[in-house]
C-alpha cells in the first residue's frame, strides 16, 4: 500500500544551512556551530544510540538505514528552515512496501526544551509494520517514550480523566478526527491506553492491531479489526484501561 505523508507545511530549506555534521553508528547528526547541541554532542549520540537499540529491540526489527537527525537551536528556527513550529517531526515522505522515501528527523533541542526522546524515532523504525492510525502510532511512540513532559503516562491520564478531559476512543479511530485535538491531552491518553493493551494483553497483539488498522479504513472498519483482535468490544478495552487507571 502506498502513503504519502500529510505535510503540506514542510519545506526543504535546510538541506541549503551550514549545518556541523557529525556522524554516529545508527544516526547522522546536523546541528547548529557554536550552539548547545554542539557542547553536548557526544553525550547526545550516546543517548540515541541506546533509544534506537531499544526500540528495534521492542520491535524486533533491524534497520540497515541511518537517520538523518536535524537539531535546531529554536522552534523558530526549525519553522524557519522546514515549515513547523513543533518541537519534533518524522519526515519519511512516501511510503511504499513500507519502505520510506526519507528517513529524517527534525528536533529543538535548548536549555528550556530537548525534544530528543524515542518518540520521532519510533514512528521512523516501526515503518516496516505498516502504517496504522494516529491512536496507536502516536501510541507506540509514547509508549517507547514512557512518560509526557517528564510524568508517568498513566497519572498525567489520570489527572485527565479526573478534570473529564479525554478523548472518547471511538473517536480517535480515524485520522480526520484529530485535526482538532489537544497535544496536551491526546498524546499522553493514547500513551497510556497503548502502554495499557501491550502490558495486558502482549507486544505481538499489539503488532497484530498496529498492522491492521489504517488511515485508509473508515471508523467502523478499524474499530471491527480492533474488536476481532481483542474480542472484546471497544468500549470494553475503553472500560477496562479506565478502571486501571482510576
């Protein structure tokens, strides 16, 4: 099946920067001279390696491909040179055989923010299962993550649910719907719902799910594949994760 990735802000303006470039076993690094990426470089490349590592090991998946990993003094910068104003991006372009037509990563990384967890490099490295919805893309690389903004998954959901707050699940199973969603909220519930199915019910279930779910099916069908996996209705698993974390 072939993807092509929904960026219609991206530009390409910093294949033009004097980026440093330092290059490391799994990654190619550019950064900014004279920045604080270039003071904390080795300690950086010592850092991703043991991200990447963990995550083929999760996924059980090699990676002949280095990752071209940009870093960015500021959110203004990066906006400036590759069109967004988040902290993070995956750039893989199209997709076909599941095989990406980029393999990039865009990151800030400063004083007040360093966006250089697992989250940007799992969506890159879990490409060989496919491309399922948001929910449990941004789940997986969540769950790799472990935490939000530095807090267990689970209590920033709790505190969620306590203030009434989350998303319901059915709505989360096709892409269009999380046009209007808060980062704040969306990426720590579908962390922890994600975090929540792998313990519980396994990785290879989980796989399973992640394979057969797609941004190309309408809510019904992804929510039957859901259901036919776990053979429990969907509002079951929602139930169950709740009392969990309650």
């Amino acid at each position: 099946m072939k993807y092509i990735q929904n960026i219609p802000w991206y530009k390409t303006e910093y294949l033009n920067h004097p980026f440093s470039k330092k290059e490391s076993t799994y990654y190619t690094f550019h950064f900014c001279k004279d920045s604080l990426v270039d003071d904390n470089i080795e300690k950086i490349i010592k850092q991703k390696g043991k991200h990447y590592l963990k995550i083929l090991s999760f996924l059980k998946l090699d990676n002949n491909r280095k990752i071209d990993y940009y870093i960015y003094p500021s959110i203004k910068n990066k906006k400036m040179l590759m069109g967004d104003d988040s902290p993070g991006n995956a750039i893989w372009g199209k997709l076909e055989n599941n095989k990406p037509e980029k393999f990039e990563i865009h990151v800030v990384y400063n004083e007040k923010c360093k966006f250089i967890g697992e989250h940007e490099d799992t969506h890159l490295l879990s490409l060989p299962w496919g491309l399922s919805i948001y929910l449990f893309c941004e789940g997986l690389a969540q769950y790799m993550e472990d935490s939000f903004m530095g807090k267990d998954l689970h209590v920033v959901t709790r505190e969620l649910l306590e203030n009434d707050k989350l998303y319901p699940l059915k709505q989360l199973c096709t892409n269009c719907n999380w046009e209007s969603v808060d980062p704040v909220i969306i990426y720590p519930q579908v962390g922890s719902f994600s975090k929540f199915i792998i313990t519980k019910y396994g990785k290879e279930k989980f796989k399973e799910l992640y394979q057969n779910t797609s941004r190309n099916f309408d809510t019904l069908k992804n929510i039957s594949e859901i259901e036919r996996i776990y053979g429990e209705k969907l509002h079951q698993l929602e139930s169950e994760w709740i009392d969990f974390i309650s």
